[in-house]
C-alpha cells in the first residue's frame, strides 16, 4: 500500500484490523478505494470490511467536528435527519400499528 498521496499523522490514526464477524486476519481485497483504503474480503467466512480503517478515538474525534456534518469533501450534505420534527424522527416516535384492544374468547363445551 502506498503512503504517497496520505500525510503520516493519518497513517497514526489507522488500524490494520482483523475480521469483525469471525476474528480472522486472512482476506483478500476486493475493492480499491481511495488511497488508503480498500474492501477487504473474509477469506474465513467472506465478510466485507473497511481495511484500514480509522481507531475509535480518531472516529470519534471525526464525529464530534461540526464541519463532518457539513456539505464538503467528507462528511454528509443532507443533516435533515438530525432536525428534531424531521419525519424519520416523527415516524420513530410513532407505532406503526396501533393496539387493538383484546375481546374475550367465548369458550363452549360441546356436549354429547
């Protein structure tokens, strides 16, 4: 992998990690994306993972710039979903069925 076109504090923020569903550190690469990083494929049980990926502190660290969620080179152009009367927020506060109330069962003996 080259470290060409990336800036070596960002090589300090990335881990090489192993399989999340099975523990395995054999895979193969299945796609390229931008440099760094790549899909790596399970070769134990064919999982789809970000390879490398950032370390939780750096993730985190990501997560907490407000210009993540801001239209950009990275991050989401779309932060409707995060207004409070956006309608993913209405429906989730929402049932979708509402309770029927129960009736009782009428029980009968056949006699003979």
């Amino acid at each position: 992998m080259s470290r060409d076109h990336t800036t070596p504090d960002m090589w300090e923020k990335l881990e090489d990690p192993e399989c999340s569903l099975c523990g395995s550190d054999r895979r193969q690469f299945a796609f390229r994306l931008h440099e760094p990083y790549r899909i790596a494929c399970c070769e134990a049980c064919g999982f789809h993972y970000l390879y490398p990926r950032l370390m939780e502190g750096a993730m985190q660290e990501a997560y907490r710039q407000p210009s993540y969620y801001e239209e950009g080179a990275c991050g989401y152009a779309d932060t409707s979903y995060t207004a409070p009367e956006s309608g993913a927020a209405r429906e989730l506060q929402t049932p979708a069925v509402q309770p029927r109330q129960a009736r009782p069962i009428a029980v009968s003996r056949k006699q003979r």
